[in-house]
C-alpha cells in the first residue's frame, strides 16, 4: 500500500497527503506532520518534490524509519525515474502490529544544485492492530453473527461451513455466492482489476460502486468475473454483499425490440437503463436476464439461454458508414431538434440547435473516414456519448467533446481552439496512436468493446461505455434509416494467440502484424475468396486497409 508525504522548502512544493498545504519554516528544528493511525503493515510511503533531487542524497542516512527503541525498520529507497519523488517501503517482514514509527526526511536531502531542504522533517504513525477472522452465519436481511474468532484465515477457512462466511474486522473476506461493490480507497476512486492473484499485472480498472459477480477470495484477494474473466481485485477496493443480502442486480430485457441494459446501484437502490442495439430474438419480452459480459445471457434461474454480439458494439472503427456528410448534418440538426421538444424545461437542451458543438461536423468526419480509416459515425457517436450531444460545459467551454485528458481522480479543464482540432487530438494522440494500432500500448481490439476486449479496456472506467457509445451509433443509423444495420459487415473473433495478419492471402505474403492476444475482434470484408483458406478483414493498422488470415483462426459470431 502506498501513501504520500510531500514536502516544501524554498525549491520543494508539495501537499500533504491530508489535503493541506504546508509551507515548511526554515527552521533547525525537527517539523513534523500530522500523526497517521492505523496504518497498514506493509505500507510504502512516497515523498514528492517540486524540483529534482540529487539520487546521489537519498540513502539510508537522509531518509530512513525508525522504531519506538530508534532502530531503523524500513525497506528500500527507491528514487523515481525523474528524481521528484523517493519511495520507502516497509521492511520485508512488514512494520509490527500497534507498533508506533517515524519517518524521518533529513536536510541532507539536496537538489541537483546541492541545496538541502529547509527542515528536518518527521511523520509519526502507528500500524493498525491486528484483528481476528470470525466464521459467521449470514441471516436473511444479510447481517451476521459470529459463530467463532480465531487468529489466522488459514484456521478460520479450515472451521468454514457451508453457508457460512468469513470476516475481518467486521468486513467480509469470503462467502460462497453473492456480488462484489466496488469502493474508493482513499481519494482514489479506481479499481485496478488484475490478471494475476499475486495483483501485480494490472489488466484494466472501474470506477468505485461498480457490481462485479463475486468468484471466490481468500485473505489475500478478491476473484470477480469482469466482462467475462475471472480476474482479480484488492480487498480494500471491495465490499462483499453475500446473495441473500442483495437489494437488487443489474439485467438485461428486450423492449420494443430494443436490447436494454438496467444498472443497478448499491449505494442510491435505484435503476438507470440505456439502449444497447436489437434485442437477440432468444430474449422474451418481459423477461429478466443476466450477463456479466453482454453477449452470453442466462436466465435468472441461470441456465444459459443464448449469445449475442451486438453489432456496432463489435464493429471495427476503421469501418465505414454508408452515410453522406449531408445525411450526417441532417441528422445532428433533427436530433438536436428533437432534444429540444422533448426536454422544454430542461437547460442542457434549450436552443440545442444553435449552440450544440455538433452542428455541421458531417463534412470533417467523413474526411477523416476517408483520410484515417474511422468510422464517421463510430467518431459522432462517441461525441454524442461524452459531450451530451455537443452541449456539456466541457464541450462548450473547452471545444472538448470527448473529455480529453479529463479522469476519474485528475478533471483537468484541457482547451481546445476548435471541435476540429480536438477531434485530430482524439484520432492521432489516442485512437490512432494508442488503442487502435495493433500491440499498441492500449490496444485490446479496434472495437468500443467491455472490460475485456477492445478500446473500453483502457479507455474508461465505467465498465459498460463501449455498450453506452455502441448504443449511440446504433441510434444514429436507426434514425437515418438503418442503412449500416441492413448491409452489415460480418464479424469475428480470433481463436488462437501469435496471430499472424498478411497482406496476402497465404503464408508467403508478408505479415503486417501480429495479434499477441487470441479473442481479438474481427471485421470480415470477404469470406469467400478463391484462395478458401484464407478471409480478407479491416486493418486494425491505419497503415492498411484489407488484410488476410487464414480462416482456421477466426470464429465468426
């Protein structure tokens, strides 16, 4: 667990992690800061600067933790790569349950000029004490009463009944079936979702309240199915709620032929639904069903009762829409319209069709369709989704339509001279550069995708936003008329890891490049070539634009 402690004399600023300024006096004296409490064992605390330190001043005589006896107990000093922050973990054994340590950051601490902080500094805290693992039977309305306490999970596991659960300090660690509720570690409102149980490889993130169907967990970690794979979360980011507890769940239903998704929130017991595309003809009207991916569907009794991709969800982005720039505009200005007849008393809507930041971008997304193989319509969906059609204060104020480097923990007000210069800002610094060109830093697939597969990987915290922006993009070609929902591309998904993807269909053409992943999606252009082996898809790369694998590799969905 990390924690910062920042610093300032007259070339260091920083915050104290409690949200304080402090100005530090140029004082011989020792300042300290405010006293931390139960803090974890294997705590690492992390000391930022304004201004670069000297490496070369940072060891174990400037910056150290010392016991209630004056004995040093604290781990490694590690300066970071920019030299504007030092972190100290804690000894490998951990720092000592109720035990009491100081932080010391002396003035020999220097820049890369040589001058030292103002103040020797101190931060006391006191590591947590160490509570017990109690089997509990879990009641109806899912309050527990404890059965019995013992000293480690390792015991406490080995006493566990059937029904029965475990908690520490009176959270729970392990059920046998229920949900997983997201929650805020600090000020830091993420989850870091990881691939491995040792939570080192962090494969994507959520935004804190978000319901994750529980797999199992020990004292060291929660396993949750996201999106479709069992991966894995902190303790400290979870709140178990055991299935007789639960006061509602998220759910899928056909309505008016439309696929809707209801999400369900913990924290308010309320609702709130969106439209995803067609509803898969296996989904009865009136019916409840559940998905933790939004494509394989069970009934609530569990049994599985179909699969669906839906369509502009699994789309490529480097796609095109049959649609006009002149049809584009058309429909911006008849959606705009429509926001403002049916919304009169509410003032995001008023005068819509004047101010909307949407108005006559037909003409530049087709263009860019043309010049940087992406879907006219993939990019005015995703505008529609992040700047309610062009009306949010960002994209009033900013020109920022698609919450450009605005985050979760860090809504930073980014400007923009013009809607134009941001949309380039959206194509070449983000989709072009990072999640669309295959094995870029963020590619998952060129697709909106969930938290398992496309640019919703990376992209955004809310786990269902590829579904939100498909929605978008669905809604549009229904209200001009459905032409891209008639004439649609065939998709796929690849079933193989090392995927080579040529130029040629066969295995003497050059491979432009490699899928490392398998289950990456698809977009087929044509899957009856005279070489039969082999099926022409859409470039992931804007390098290209049709390219070859042999069809062994590519399930069609």
């Amino acid at each position: 667990m990390i924690q910062k402690v920042n610093l300032r004399n007259n070339f260091f600023v920083g915050i104290l992690v409690f949200c304080m300024l402090l100005i530090l006096p140029s004082l011989s004296s020792a300042a300290s800061f405010e006293t931390s409490v139960n803090v974890k064992p294997d705590k690492t605390w992390t000391i930022t600067f304004n201004k670069a330190v000297d490496a070369s001043s940072v060891h174990a005589n400037s910056v150290y933790v010392l016991d209630q006896f004056g004995v040093k107990q604290n781990g490694p000093l590690t300066v970071a790569s920019d030299r504007k922050s030092v972190q100290v973990a804690a000894p490998t054994e951990g720092y000592t349950y109720a035990a009491t340590y100081t932080l010391h950051i002396t003035n020999s601490v220097t820049d890369e000029d040589g001058k030292p902080l103002a103040t020797y500094n101190q931060k006391q805290f006191t590591i947590e004490t160490p509570g017990t693992y109690d089997v509990v039977n879990i009641a109806t309305n899912g309050t527990t009463s404890v059965v019995k306490s013992y000293a480690t999970y390792e015991i406490a596991l080995t006493n566990l009944k059937p029904g029965q659960a475990i908690q520490y300090k009176d959270s729970l660690i392990k059920m046998s079936r229920g949900m997983v509720v997201t929650k805020a570690n600090g000020a830091n409102v993420l989850t870091n979702v990881y691939s491995d149980k040792q939570l080192t490889k962090a494969f994507t993130y959520v935004t804190a309240n978000t319901d994750l169907l529980y797999i199992d967990s020990t004292d060291a970690y929660v396993e949750v199915n996201v999106a479709g794979k069992n991966m894995f979360i902190k303790h400290e980011n979870s709140n178990l709620i055991p299935e007789s507890a639960l006061t509602g769940r998220s759910y899928y239903s056909a309505a008016n032929g439309q696929l809707v998704h209801s999400i369900y929130s913990t924290s308010s017991k309320t609702y709130s639904s969106y439209q995803i595309g067609a509803a898969p003809a296996f989904m009865i009207p009136g019916q409840t069903y559940y998905s933790v991916d939004g494509v394989h569907f069970t009934n609530t009794s569990g049994q599985e009762v179909g699969t669906s991709y839906p369509y502009f969800e699994y789309l490529s982005a480097r796609s095109k829409t049959n649609y006009t720039a002149e049809e584009i505009d058309t429909y911006i200005m008849t959606m705009l319209q429509k926001l403002e007849s049916e919304n009169p008393n509410n003032i995001l809507y008023q005068q819509a069709t004047q101010k909307s930041k949407l108005i006559g971008l037909g003409s530049y997304l087709k263009q860019l369709e043309e010049s940087q193989h992406i879907n006219a319509l993939f990019i005015l969906a995703l505008a529609q989704h992040e700047s309610a059609y062009g009306l949010s204060n960002r994209a009033q104020e900013y020109n920022n339509l698609f919450g450009l480097y605005v985050t979760d923990n860090n809504p930073l007000a980014k400007y923009f001279t013009t809607v134009e210069q941001n949309i380039d800002e959206l194509v070449n610094a983000f989709l072009n550069k990072n999640y669309l060109r295959p094995n870029a830093g963020y590619a998952n697939g060129a697709v909106f995708g969930n938290k398992a597969i496309g640019i919703n990987v990376k992209y955004a915290s809310d786990p269902y936003w590829g579904a939100k922006a498909a929605g978008h993009m669905y809604r549009i070609d229904q209200m001009m008329g459905g032409r891209d929902s008639l004439t649609p591309y065939k998709l796929g998904i690849t079933n193989t890891s090392g995927l080579n993807v040529r130029t040629g269909p066969g295995t003497n053409f050059t491979a432009a490049y490699r899928y490392t992943n398998s289950g990456m999606p698809i977009t087929i252009l044509d899957d009856n070539l005279p070489e039969s082996e082999w099926i022409k898809v859409l470039s992931d790369s804007v390098d290209y634009t049709e390219l070859y694998i042999h069809r062994d590799y590519v399930d069609g969905i």
